[in-house]
C-alpha cells in the first residue's frame, strides 16, 4: 500500500514518461476486490484500470490504481482480473470482503457483490514483467506504469477514486455508472417548481441551461411548453412581447367573362385567380406565448438565459409580469391593440394566469468578466437563486448517462473526462483563455452515431476554444495544444 502523498511523487516524476511502443487498448473505472500483495488481506476498492498493448498486438499489461478507503495501491497484471485464479477463489474473495463492509448500507450489497464478480476474468492474461518483484522488494515500477503515470499527470483521477469511494460508502452504490443527475440540484428545483420563480447563477461552462433542461425533462415538460428568451443587451421590448410582422396571403377570386356566341347570343364563364397580398399579423414573443399558453390551464415554463444580460427597462416588464396578485394571477399587458373603445381609444390586451401554470427559470454568469449588469432589490426579491459551481462528479455522471443510452463503451467517458480535465488545466494555466463546457462534450456524444466518431467531432470543435491572431487566423500553439490532447486521451 502507499499514500496519496507517496503515490503522487511518482506519478508528476520526471522518469513517468509516455512508451512509443504502447497503446491504450482502454479505460475503466470499477469497483474491484483487492488481495493487498504482502498482508493477502482482501479488501473493497474503487479502481481505476488502463489495458496496454504493445504495436505488435502480442504484449499486454494491464495497469491499476487502487483506493481502499484510507491508502492506494498499484498492480501491473492482477489474478483476479485475467482469471488465473479459480472461480471458486475469486468467489471465496469477494464473499470474504462483503463480510467486512460494516459501514456499508446492506440493501446494496447485491450489487456491490456482482459488480466485484464481474471483474473476475474480464481482461486478457498479461505479458509478465517482473512488477511485483521489483515493487517488493526495492518500489521502482515498470515502464507500463510509468506510461499510465504519465498519461494521468495533471487530471483528478485520484480525487475520484476517493470520492467514488466514499459514495459507496454513503449508500450510493451506483458511483461508478450513476445515471441520476445531481440529487441536490433536483431537489431545489422540485421545491420552487411552479411556486416561485428560480434563478441560476454560475460560472461559463457549469451546465447551468443544460441543468434547466434535463431537470424539464425529468418532470415531463414537453419542448413546445418551453419558451426560450436568450438574453443580450440589445434586446428589445416587443422581443419579449411580441410585434406586427410582413405576412403574405392567398386570396383567391373568382374572374367572370361575357363571351359571345355564333348565334349571336351571349355566354357567361368564370375562373378562379389567387391573388398574393402582403398584410401585417401579430406575432408572439416569447413572453406572451407562455403566458397564453399558461392562461389556457396548461403547464408553460419560460426560461431566461443571460438575465442579467438584458437591459433594465426591459428586466422591468418581466418583474412585473412574473409578480403575483393577491389571488395568485400573473398580468401582462401585450402592448397589442385588441379593439377600440367608446372614446375611439385602443384596447389593449391582457393576459392573465394562474401562478400555478407558469413557471420562469433564468440563467447568469458570475463574475467580473461578463457583462452584466446588478439587479435592484426588487427584481432580486422575485427570484430564489441557485448557485453552481463547475462540477466534476455532475459531468461525469451526465456523460455516463448520455453514453449508456447511445449503447457505447464505459471507457468512453474516462476519455471525455480526461479530456475535459487537460482543457480545464489549460484555462487554469492561461495557456486557453476559452472555457470548454459541459455542452460541449453531451453534443459530441448526441451527435456521434458511433463512439468512434466522439473523437472527431471534438476535432471539429477546436476552433470554438482558440483564440485568434490579429489577422483573424486560429492561433497555430493552441489548435496544435487542443489537437494533441484530444489525440491522447482517445487514443
């Protein structure tokens, strides 16, 4: 066993460099029922795996970094894993550690024990290469795991072994392939849902409209119930409300001619015309359409990107229009003229409806690195506000259900989380000054038709993440940067 401290000096040490001569044949991330080498007490694990094979295809190690709870481990070739050992003593293993999870809930055990039965035999035998002897008795480990060292500089494998861990341990048992969005943010949502009106603020890239969307989905909210205002400081009031927009129609009519006969008697006949008139109709904002849409007695949610975007003057129409009466009705007033009165005066219309069956959700970015202006105290009071952070453990959880249900491999999401980490460091770094988001990596496992494809649709979406010279042109350092860590983590 080693610690966290012990095994991170030699994963950034200078001698963990990259093998020419290796590929990753792929990832994992498992719970696995680790026989510590010189004690051969079995112990529960959340484990990270790499299978390496050389070029020639006839060499294959087999790397893992282990967490008990309190220590790591490492293993280059495992029995339990190439099935060396006997069905009957990987069994014996397993049983032995399910006795030991004390501070484990029970009603999980089912699983844990077949997701520990599961990795018996689930790689091919490696290639010997002396690892354990030399681990023993002197701790300098082999060139396959320097190799994986090397490729994990850098990322937060470690913190997530622990952190799957400990998931575990509180009664998750799902860590590794949870499926469930964040049970925090669901809950908040579900609170206010069609109560009061919430706000979600955060960092670019924290996957705060994503959120908004995948919680609609959960509850059943259909996309034609769903109106989007995206918001920018240029907008207007009748973007909101609504305006008279150039429409074209068809009249058709009918076109009588008087002809006359041989005898000299007339005849009539007709033939219909259309005719194109161009007229002026009203339009929906996005406004008005939920509020009809709520005044109808049907669920109708309105979501804001970038609020705190729009200008002053036209957050104002929104507060009011989002603020109760006395007996639970919304008002807004259309600015549409419906009729005239008794003085010839114009009639406005109004839309009302129950608080109930309108709902408003609205996104901002944080910080002062975005243009946004502050709200006054009265437009605060209309919002309860939701704050997020970019979260890892959310990310990786969202592409795992996202992979699942497109039917591609596990190891999918190990690539698109080490991707997302080198690209995280490199903003840390100042060597990118462009966020990548959680959007970013949910699109390119949406569109891809085979998991294959995920690599190359993150290489097109290269120049959304590099700067520009002054000619106008991507700079050349950061699309070779990019390109090569797209190149590695999907190798």
């Amino acid at each position: 066993m080693i610690s966290r401290t012990q095994l991170e000096l030699l994963i950034n040490d200078k001698d963990s460099v990259a093998l020419t001569d290796y590929t990753v044949d792929s990832r994992a991330n498992i719970i696995f029922p680790c026989e510590e080498y010189k004690t051969e007490i079995n112990k529960f694990t959340t484990a990270f795996i790499v299978d390496l094979v050389d070029t020639s295809g006839t060499k294959r190690h087999t790397i893992g970094i282990l967490y008990n709870g309190t220590e790591f481990a490492i293993t280059c070739g495992d029995g339990h894993l190439e099935g060396k050992n006997s069905k009957v003593s990987a069994t014996r293993r397993v049983d032995d550690i399910m006795t030991k999870l004390t501070n484990f809930d029970s009603s999980h055990f089912p699983k844990i024990k077949k997701d520990l039965m599961n990795c018996y035999k689930s790689y091919e035998k490696n290639t010997v290469c002396g690892f354990w002897k030399h681990w023993g008795s002197s701790g300098k480990i082999c060139k396959h795991m320097k190799h994986v060292f090397s490729e994990i500089q850098g990322t937060n494998i470690l913190s997530d072994l622990v952190t799957t861990y400990e998931a575990y341990e509180s009664a998750s048992a799902t860590a590794t392939t949870s499926t469930k969005k964040p049970k925090s943010d669901h809950k908040f949502l579900e609170r206010y849902s069609f109560k009061k009106h919430v706000k979600i603020e955060g960092p670019k890239g924290s996957g705060k409209t994503f959120g908004v969307h995948a919680y609609l989905d959960d509850i059943g909210i259909p996309d034609e119930s769903r109106f989007f205002v995206g918001g920018n400081n240029s907008i207007e009031a009748y973007q909101l409300l609504g305006s008279l927009t150039p429409y074209v129609r068809e009249i058709k009519e009918e076109v009588k001619s008087v002809g006359l006969k041989a005898n000299k008697s007339f005849a009539t006949s007709s033939t219909s015309q259309t005719k194109h008139v161009q007229d002026l109709i009203w339009k929906n904002g996005p406004l008005t359409a939920a509020f009809k849409k709520a005044a109808k007695g049907e669920k109708a949610v309105l979501i804001i990107d970038e609020i705190l975007r729009i200008p002053s003057r036209e957050r104002n129409i929104l507060t009011a229009s989002l603020t109760p009466d006395n007996k639970g009705y919304y008002t807004l007033r259309t600015e549409k003229m419906v009729g005239l009165d008794d003085d010839g005066d114009g009639i406005e219309e109004v839309v009302r409806c129950k608080k109930e069956f309108l709902w408003a959700l609205s996104t901002t970015n944080i910080g002062a690195d975005y243009d946004i202006d502050d709200s006054d105290e009265a437009e605060e009071d209309r919002w309860v506000t939701l704050h997020l952070e970019s979260d890892r453990t959310k990310l990786k959880s969202i592409l795992s259900e996202n992979t699942k249900a497109k039917k591609f491999k596990p190891t999918i999401v190990s690539s698109l989380m080490e991707f997302y980490d080198k690209m995280t460091k490199y903003k840390s770094m100042e060597q990118l000054s462009r966020i990548i988001n959680i959007r970013h990596l949910c699109e390119a496992v949406e569109i891809a038709t085979k998991q294959s494809e995920i690599k190359e649709i993150l290489e097109d979406y290269i120049l959304v993440w590099v700067d520009r010279d002054h000619d106008g042109k991507p700079e050349a350092a950061q699309v070779k940067l990019v390109s090569d860590t797209i190149a590695k983590a999907f190798k």
